[in-house]
C-alpha cells in the first residue's frame, strides 16, 4: 500500500516536471509563432523590404516604414556599446588581475546593485541627471542646442545598464583562464602587463566577443529607460544630439492607440517579431561562436 | 565447508568512452564474509563496486556490460526495480555524505523509504540503529541538530547507522576509513568483523594491513583486471602471480 | 623599447583605475539623485493612500496602489514561476544525468528565452490576452511576467542545484530512494538557500518590471481586490506621474522610484544575509 502510493507521487512527481519541461522547452516558439500570427496581416499586405527600409511612418494612412526606428535603434545601441565595452573590458583585467581579491568582494556587490536597478529607476535618473548634463554641458560644449532627450541620453544610460551584464561575463572569463599560463608568461621574463595584453587577452578573445555580444542583444531590446531619455521623434537623426526613436519604444508609446487604426495592432507586433528574431538571432551566434571555441580550445 | 556465494559478477566490462577500465571480470563474492577489493588506486575499485549497486548510472560517461547476480537478480538488467534492489545494499562511502536533515531523519528517510510508518516504531529503530553503530551515546540529547554538525567521524557512524537501518544483505564500502582519525577507523573495522555474521561485506581498500587484518577473501586488481582472487591465506600467504608478490611486497605503488 | 612598455604600462594602469572606479562612482551617482530627489517628496500620505480625484493635477492622495498592485503581481508571478520552474530545474540535473547532450540542448533554449527583452513578452502576452478574450488584469499581467521570470528562476536554480555533490546521489540511491525522492526530498533541502536566492532574484526582477506589464496589467487607482481587473503597477506609477508637467506630480514620480529601488535594494539584501548564513550552514564536503 504505501509502495504504491511512492510510486503514485513519482508519477505525480514526473508528470509535473515533464508538463513544466515541455512548457519552458516551447517558449521560443510559441512567442515567434504568436507574435507572426499576430503580424501577419501586416507582412502579407506589404513587401518586407518596404516595411524594414521605408522611412515613411503614417499609421493613420495606412504608412508603416519601421527605418527610422531600426536606425534609431542601432544608433543607440551601438553608442551605448562603445562606450560601455571599453570601460568593462578595462575594469574586469583590472579586478581579475591587479588587485586583491578582496576588492573582487566589494565590486560584485556593486555589480548586483546595478543588475537589479528596475528599467525605470535609470530612466528616472537619466532625466534626473543625464538628459540636463548633455543640455548644459555636454550640447553647449559641442556648440549645439538640445534639449538633452537623444540618442546621446540614451547610449549613455543604457551602457550603464549594460555595464554589470557584460563586466559579470567578463570576470568570469578572466578567472577561467588557468594560472598555469600566467605563471609560464612571466616566467619567460614578461612584465604582468606584457602578460595581460599578448597572453591573457588574446587567450580570453572569444569569451570578450560572446560579453559584447550578449551585451548587444540586452541592450536592443531596452525599452522603459530609453523610452524616457530618447525623446522619441520619428526622424532620422543626423547627430548623437538628435532625438530619436527606437523599435521597443516604439511599441510601449502606443499600446494605447494601436487598437484604433487598422493595421496598427499587427504592425507593432511586427516590431515585437523584429526585437525577437534579433535577440534570438545574436543570442544564438555567440553560443554556437563558445561551443566551436570550447571545442578547438579542449 | 565451501561458502555459498551472495553476489556473482560474471564477463563485467565497464567502458568509459573509448578507454576500457574494467576488463572482463569475473568474481563470487561469498556470503556472511568480508571481501577485500585491493589495488594500487585507479585500478577500477571503485567503479567496480558502483557496478554492484549500478550506482554507475549516475556517470554519463560510463557503459556497463556483463553480469551482476545478487538473489538470481541481474543488476545491470533490472530496469527500475533497481531502486528496491539497491536496499539489500548499504553502502559507506570515502567520505561521509550525511543527508541535508536532522541526523534523526538521516536515520528515520530509509526506515520510512521502508515503509515503516508508526511513529513509536520509528523511535525505537532509530535508537536501535544508533546504537548499533556506537553512536547514540553521543548524539541522544541532539537528534534534532542538523547531521553536518557533527564530526567526520561521528557522520561516517551516522552514515554506518543509516546503511544498516534500511536493513541490507550486503554492505559495499569504498575506503570507508580513508577521511577518518585513527580511533574512528578501528571501530569501523572492528563492526565490519562483528557485522560479518549477518552481513555480506564488500569492502575496496588500499592499505594492505587493513586487508591483512579483517579480509576473508581477498580480490587484487590491476589496472582493471582482477590479476588473483582467493582466501586471504591463499593471497598474502602465497601469492600465484608475478603483479601480486610485486604489490605485497611493496616494490610497486 | 623597455622604457615605453613601461609608460605603456602606467597608462593603461590608470585607466583601469578610472574605469573601474567610475562604475562605482556612477552607482554612487543613481542612488544618491534617487535618494535626493524622492526623500523630499515622500511621506506617510504617498505610502498610504491611493490617488485622490485630481491626484494627477497635484491634488491629495498617494501610490498605495501602485505599492500593493506591484507587490500582489509580483508575488503571483514568482510563485508561479517557482511551481513551474523548481520542477524543470530538479528534472534537468536529476533526471537527465546521464544525457548530456539534453541537458546542454534545455540549457541553451533557457538561455536564449532569459535574453529576450521584456516588451517582447509584453507583446506575446497582450496578443495571447486578446486571442483568449480576457482584459487588462492582474491575472493577465501576472502570467506574463511569470513567463518573464521563468527562465531566470530556473537557470539560477540549476546554477546551485548543479553544486550538490554525486556522493549525496549515491548515498541517497543506496537507501532505496527513487529519483523523484532524491530530487524533491534531498536536492531541494541540500540547497534551500539557493533556491530561495533564485527566488528572491526572480521576485525583485518581477517588481521592477515594466515593459512586460505595460499592456497587459492595466492601470487603475484602486487597491488591488480581483484577478480579474485591472491592477496599478510601481514601474509603471512612475512613467505616468514622471509624464505629467505638473511638478508636484513628478515630485511624486521620484518619490515613487524612491520606495521602488528601496524595495529592490531590500530584496538584494535579504538574498545577500542569506547567501552568507547559506555558508554557515551548508554541509560541506
């Protein structure tokens, strides 16, 4: 009787996980499938080069050219990458290599704090702090006259944001890298910072990569703090000083107003499948890029 | 009187990946006696005895062929019955794995796996089985403290104690005394001489005088082979193979 | 030759220096302007009430709303996660050890379904929410954000279920346990700590979010009472009050990010104290 019943709760137990399993395992396809159902009136009624390189955006008219959003976009996370992998490839050779690791006990707490500061919040303190620097200082500086909401603001606060993701990847990497090999650097006579820059950052190249990569893809697809920073005027912008609009945002400002237009409901769930596939798309790259690396390298 | 034998190993090959590390062995173990695995380390000891209990399952990278008959049961063939086959063995560990709970529980989780169900009768097991392994003594007046308070040796008696209360046939033991001071790893040998009388024992060892001392038969093994196999007279006494004078004498490690 | 190596040296030395310490400097920076500006607004009425008629003209009332909506979806949507993803996470190191190529295949789509932006689950959720007829809700906004978590609730599980030592297998196995009593009974207590940093991990993600719940919670003044109506969010509470020109109102905007990053902040603590008592405790081997 009661071996029956451990055999009942195992099956129990089996049928929960596998349930569970099976609904995890399917996500990425029930998102990509939803999310195309959902655009498909839009990508059957127009070409697809036209939606991705039009730059005419007149929901009301029936105008869905998604080119300023997808440049707007690009220009923002590529800022915000420029300015954020220099500063993390910096400070995880500087705390894996230069300093005690009791400092290692002070920076990962840093990093967590950052990792967990809602969306939001760094929006807040990018119109608290960021969007008035770039008005008062950093426009004037330049000779040109903004309000502070573009492009700039954004890349700024977003490569905040995406500092403790890829700085957390990158430690990692550098504290994965065996001893055994610094130690035959510096005995052949190299200086530490001989060691660091032809051994060890060459021998860590790929795990910098996949950070950057995996960096990139987070940073795609922020929406609420630059949303708020951005400024979110649908035009091409010419300067980092230029508001702009990116494709996330694009989606959150007008949730309100998609319902009344026809077409306007399927054409930001298109954005929604163009973030997806973008995001899947590098996500997928860089493990394929680690697994061929792990696999040359054992 | 020739023994019966409790578990008979017969054309047991064990791969992991493309390396063979156990190589067609074939082995009785005689019942209500000790058995000494014996071996420089790294000769397949262990895995062999995993095998007895097809705790190699646990081990992606290792296949199993061969025989392992215990009762006229097939270990290695028995499918998911495997889990009530696993109770006629004890197993004691190099180190002592306590269960993450109230060292009562350590001993109460395979009385109840057991089906033991009453509370009263639960108690009374538990002391029984603490004391059988010496250790009631020290823990009477904390069994509700976690397990991982207590000392490597106490754990390793909890982990004795535990074995013994799911009631088992056999008790496979892997250098049981390897992680444990002096006094501790003499009372573990002096139970296993005591147990012998309703246990079958399994035990793998390096140290040759811990064979010498407390081995029935012994089994040497090299290199993944099983090089002789025989009465512990027969073994220490006079030696047949080259491999075994080499390794009692001490000239090889 | 050497000589420039060296400056070479010196340079880049300082430059980490400033590197690094400019990311704490910058954290220094986002916690002392939230702190600043929200303490000055915040009071006992913000805590306490919900928005009074004319809340957003500046007039009377408070984002009790928000507080409770945030806190009510957030611990639905982590409690769902955690009886969806505790399951998977035993599965995979328990139940699949010995299929590698399994495990490694369930890892990789864990890992790509955690780098999908929230707005995109957003977006899923709202068009699943209208494909099935139901409203903006706390029900709606909860299940999206539980898909949200999902796969960070796991893969920190299967990070420290990964940790349990195969000795504690094979004892358990031994005793006659099979693999759901290994997993369910010993995995979880082995490493109770960690699955509640998992958990903690995953809720203060969930309060924080607001991409996901944007469409699909709804907005509303009132307490949080039905699954099924709408429900006010802190992210959220904040967006809009920030988006009002009326000072007061964005004053009340910085107070309400005040109390979102103290819960944060809180929450990280919490799972921090444990993670050090977690060391204590444990069994080591």
């Amino acid at each position: 009787m009661y071996l029956l019943n451990r055999i009942q709760r195992h099956r129990v137990n089996y049928t929960w996980m596998i349930v569970s399993l099976l609904l995890v395992a399917s996500l990425p396809f029930l998102l990509f499938l939803g999310l195309y159902l959902k655009s498909f009136l839009l990508i059957h009624d127009y070409h697809l080069g036209d939606l991705l390189f039009s730059k005419v955006w007149k929901p009301g008219s029936g105008k869905f050219g998604f080119y300023p959003f997808i440049v707007g976009s690009i220009w923002v996370t590529l800022l915000a990458m420029l300015i954020s992998a220099p500063i993390c490839l910096l400070t995880a050779i500087y705390v894996t290599q230069y300093t005690r690791k009791r400092f290692l006990r002070i920076m990962h707490p840093a990093i967590d704090i950052l990792a967990g500061i809602p969306s939001v919040v760094y929006g807040v303190w990018g119109i608290l702090v960021i969007v008035p620097f770039i008005s008062r200082f950093v426009g004037p500086l330049f000779g040109v006259q903004t309000l502070g909401y573009s492009i700039l603001a954004a890349a700024l606060v977003l490569s905040v944001m995406v500092i403790p993701f890829i700085l957390n990847i990158l430690i990692e990497v550098f504290r994965t890298i065996p001893v055994e090999l610094k130690e035959a650097s510096l005995s052949l006579g190299a200086t530490q910072w001989q060691t660091v820059k032809s051994v060890l950052v060459k021998k860590a190249l790929p795990g910098i990569i996949a950070a950057y990569g995996f960096g990139l893809a987070r940073a795609f697809g922020e929406t609420m703090a630059v949303l708020m920073v951005v400024g979110n005027v649908v035009k091409l912008p010419k300067s980092v000083f230029d508001p702009g609009y990116t494709l996330p945002a694009l989606i959150a400002n007008n949730y309100g107003e998609m319902l009344s237009i026809p077409k306007y409901e399927s054409a930001l769930m298109f954005a929604a499948l163009i973030l997806l596939a973008v995001s899947l798309f590098f996500n997928l790259v860089m493990h394929f890029f680690i697994d061929r690396y792990n696999k040359f390298s054992a | 009187m020739e023994p019966t034998t409790k578990i008979h190993i017969e054309n047991l090959n064990v791969y992991a990946g493309k390396q063979q590390i156990l190589k067609n062995i074939n082995i009785e173990i005689p019942k209500n006696k000790i058995t000494v695995i014996l071996g420089p380390s790294g000769c397949g000891k262990t895995t062999l005895l995993k095998c007895m209990n097809r705790l190699t399952d646990l081990y992606p990278e290792l296949k199993v062929t061969g025989k392992v008959m215990i009762n006229d049961k097939n270990v290695l063939e028995a499918g998911e019955d495997i889990v009530k086959l696993r109770q006629y063995m004890g197993l004691l560990s190099q180190r002592p794995y306590p269960l993450p709970m109230t060292i009562y529980n350590n001993i109460a989780f395979g009385l109840k796996l057991k089906g033991v169900k009453k509370r009263r009768n639960l108690h009374k097991q538990v002391v029984r089985y603490l004391q059988q392994a010496n250790l009631w003594d020290e823990v009477k007046n904390r069994l509700r403290e976690p397990a991982s308070r207590l000392s490597i040796g106490q754990q390793q008696r909890l982990c004795l104690a535990r074995g013994l209360a799911v009631n088992p046939e056999i008790i496979l033991a892997d250098e049981p005394t390897s992680a444990l001071d002096p006094i501790s790893s003499q009372y573990i040998e002096e139970k296993f001489v005591e147990l012998k009388n309703d246990y079958t024992i399994v035990l793998v060892t390096h140290v040759l005088r811990q064979a010498r001392r407390i081995a029935d038969f012994v089994v040497f093994m090299y290199l993944g082979e099983v090089i002789e196999q025989g009465t512990v007279e027969e073994v220490f006494g006079n030696p047949k193979m080259e491999k075994t004078k080499q390794y009692l004498g001490g000239t090889f490690n | 030759m050497k000589y420039s190596g060296k400056i070479e040296e010196k340079v880049f030395k300082i430059l980490m220096v400033i590197a690094t310490y400019s990311i704490l400097a910058v954290l220094a920076i986002i916690i002392y302007s939230i702190f600043a500006k929200g303490i000055k607004a915040l009071s006992w009425e913000i805590l306490s009430q919900v928005p009074q008629g004319g809340y957003y003209y500046g007039k009377g009332g408070g984002i009790l709303n928000a507080i409770l909506g945030s806190l009510s979806l957030a611990f639905g949507a982590t409690l769902l996660a955690f009886i969806v993803g505790l399951p998977v996470a035993l599965y995979i190191n328990v139940f699949l050890v010995r299929r590698k190529k399994l495990i490694t295949l369930f890892r990789f789509i864990l890992d790509l379904v955690w780098g999908i932006p929230s707005i995109v689950y957003g977006a899923f959720g709202f068009s699943m929410m209208i494909l099935l007829g139901l409203q903006t809700s706390l029900l709606a906004g909860m299940l999206t954000v539980t898909l949200f978590i999902l796969p960070i609730m796991i893969r920190s599980m299967d990070e420290i279920l990964q940790t349990v030592p195969i000795g504690l297998s094979e004892a358990t196995y031994s005793l006659g346990a099979n693999k759901s009593e290994l997993a369910f009974k010993i995995f979880t207590r082995q490493t109770v700590s960690g699955i509640i940093t998992a958990i903690l991990l995953s809720f203060g993600r969930a309060i924080g979010d607001a991409a996901s719940v944007l469409f699909t919670a709804g907005y509303t003044d009132n307490l949080p009472n039905s699954l099924m109506e709408p429900v006010a969010t802190l992210p959220l509470s904040i967006f809009f009050q920030l988006s009002s020109p009326v000072p007061a109102v964005q004053d009340r905007a910085y107070a309400s990010a005040l109390v979102l990053t103290l819960i944060i902040l809180l929450v990280s603590l919490f799972s921090r104290g444990l993670g050090k008592r977690y060391h204590k405790t444990k069994i080591n081997f």
